[in-house]
C-alpha cells in the first residue's frame, strides 16, 4: 500500500540543494562476513544538486520539466515522478526546474542525488512529509551503497554497514554506522575527464559479475584501515595518516576493479595528473566509484593550488577539467522559492 506521509503545510514552490559525495571504496564487496560492500564516502560543496518543485496551476494535467541537460536526464525525471505519483498518492501537478547538476556518470553521486532531491522537494511541494529512506525506497537508490542517500541527510566523512548478503529484495537501506564532521582546511583537487563516463548500468553489472571473489584477508585490511586509520585520523585531523590510508585504501580496492575498468585508474589522463601532484606533497590520491573523476586530498587551500598547478602541468592536453572542493559537513538544504511559471502560464 502507498506510505500515508504527515501532512505539512507547502510553499507553493521549493527549492532543495543537496551535496555531491566521493565514494572513497568498498570495504567487502564479496560480503565475506555476511554483509556486501559497505562503502566509505565524503559529501562535497562543489558539483551539487539544485532543482525546484511548483505546483501547476489546477487546470494543468502534465508536468513541464525545464533545465535538463541530456535527453536522459529527462526521461529520469519523468520516471521519478511517476513513481513518486504512484507511491505518494493523488495530489497536484508539480512541475520541476533543473538549476544545477553535476555530470552523469562521473563518480559524484549524480543519479542518487538528482532523485533524493526531487522525491524531497515533490513531497514537501504537496504538503507531505517522506523520508530520505522512504524516497530511495521508491526510486530504487542505495541499491549498493548507502552513502549518497546518508550524506543527503548528514554530511562528512560517512561509513555505511552493507547489506545483508542473505537479503536479495534490497529494499533496506545500508545502515550508518559512523559519520565524522571532515577537517574544515582540508581541501580536495579534484580532475575529471570530459572525454569518458564511468561504468553504469547494465554495464556496471556484468563488470560486477565478471570479477574474482573479493579475499577475506583484503577485506579485513580494509576494515583495519577505516576503523583504525581514516576515521580517527579524520577525527583527530591528522592528515598525513589519513592521505596514507586513503591510498592504501584506494590501491586495494583498484586493483581488485582494475579488469573492469582497464586499471586503477579509469582514465590514464587522470592518473598522469594524480602523480603528479603525489610526486610534489602529500596527499590521498584515488578515484570515486567508477570514476573518471578522480581525487587528490591536501591539507590546506595553498597546498590544493599547488596540487592544481601540479596537475595542470601534467594533463599533456588531456581534456581534462579541475575543482578544488571541501568537505561539507551538512547534508541537502531546502527552502521556499519564488512561485513562477512561463509561456501560457505565466500571469
């Protein structure tokens, strides 16, 4: 039966920002102690999520959708809203404005946020309330990993438990099991190559399929590694601990994935960059999920523009694009907007 969601009392149109997020790796993705994957990740204030939910005038039947950037972007919208239509029950035509929006496919959380921020801004729109759980239970998100829908709710440095290997219906969500604030100075130069996507889809799953069992004895170093390491380093805001464990981490984890992805890195271009900046400083270098969008962690805004001078220096004319990010330490933010439509709908 559909959720009876709380009623609360809307704005006629709302705005929802949530934050892109690194996935800085899997812990056991053979599930070798009963529970598959669980997954480290970062929420970041850079190539975030904005979009905006108004309710049509009465007389109108079907949504208009605006500021989309590819076709399938907006064939994903229409599908979320029917499904949020079926789940939430009758109520207004809620038209939707795309404002921001990182690149599909990148490794920055992209399809996760899109659809939290929608689900969150068409019920708050209608007067209901749903949780960030109850949405990715119906748009089908965290079918792996947990971290972009707790980084939506939380923010920071989030470790998410897996699933359950013996549940295959996947409709419970990975559960939070630690969160830490990020060290406010550090910085994240962070590369992607315009020329690539990351693996999705039907794709990602035959590579899932295609790999080795994941060692028990790699997934017990993680393990020791995000316990022990990453997150009382994160704590205690000692970077140089926390850079060599990141890359301890992400070597492990890439070189498991490396069949699927060609290497360590999925984008050669962006690997080049990365060593570059390692070969100068310190940092924690790796790549989020599939990427190609990968990262270097520094330990201070001058370092991140010595990073980037690094990686410039080495892109060789790689089509590459460069961000210096930081940790956001909240999750998606929503507030009122100005109640506007156009064309035959405008007043």
């Amino acid at each position: 039966m559909p959720p009876s969601p709380a009623r609360i009392s809307p704005p006629p149109a709302i705005t929802v920002e949530s934050p892109a997020r690194l996935h800085l790796g899997f812990i056991d993705p053979n599930g070798s102690l009963g529970r598959a994957f669980g997954s480290v990740g970062l929420a970041i204030d850079a190539h975030g999520t904005r979009i905006t939910a108004r309710q049509a005038p009465a007389a109108r039947r079907h949504p208009i959708i605006e500021g989309t950037t590819t076709d399938a972007q907006r064939e994903r919208i229409e599908q979320h809203l029917k499904q949020l239509q079926a789940a939430l029950g009758k109520g207004p035509v809620i038209d939707i404005e795309v404002q921001e929006t990182p690149r599909a496919h990148t490794g920055l959380g992209s399809g996760t946020q899109l659809a939290l921020a929608l689900g969150t801004a068409f019920a708050r729109v209608r007067g209901q309330e749903a949780t960030t759980a109850e949405i990715a239970r119906i748009l089908s998100r965290g079918a792996r990993s947990g971290i972009g829908i707790h980084g939506f709710d939380h923010g920071g440095l989030i470790v998410d438990g897996g699933r359950d290997a013996r549940n295959t219906s996947r409709t419970t969500l990975p559960p939070l099991i630690a969160r830490q604030p990020f060290p406010d100075a550090w910085r994240i130069l962070l590369i992607d190559d315009t020329s690539r996507e990351g693996l999705h889809g039907d794709e990602e799953k035959r590579s899932l399929a295609s790999l080795a069992p994941f060692p028990a004895t790699l997934a017990a170093h993680l393990s020791h590694l995000v316990l022990m390491r990453i997150l009382p380093a994160v704590a205690e805001s000692d970077f140089d601990t926390f850079a060599d464990a990141i890359c301890d981490l992400q070597q492990t984890i890439g070189e498991y994935f490396a069949p699927a992805q060609g290497g360590v890195f999925a984008s050669p271009g962006v690997a080049r960059a990365l060593e570059a900046v390692a070969a100068e400083q310190k940092a924690g270098i790796g790549q989020t999920s599939w990427g190609p969008v990968g990262f270097a962690f520094v330990a201070s805004a001058q370092d991140a523009e010595r990073a980037l001078a690094a990686a410039q220096r080495a892109s060789q004319g790689a089509p590459l694009a460069f961000t210096v990010a930081a940790g956001r330490n909240r999750g998606a933010t929503w507030r009122a907007a100005d109640r506007r439509h156009r064309g035959a709908d405008a007043a």
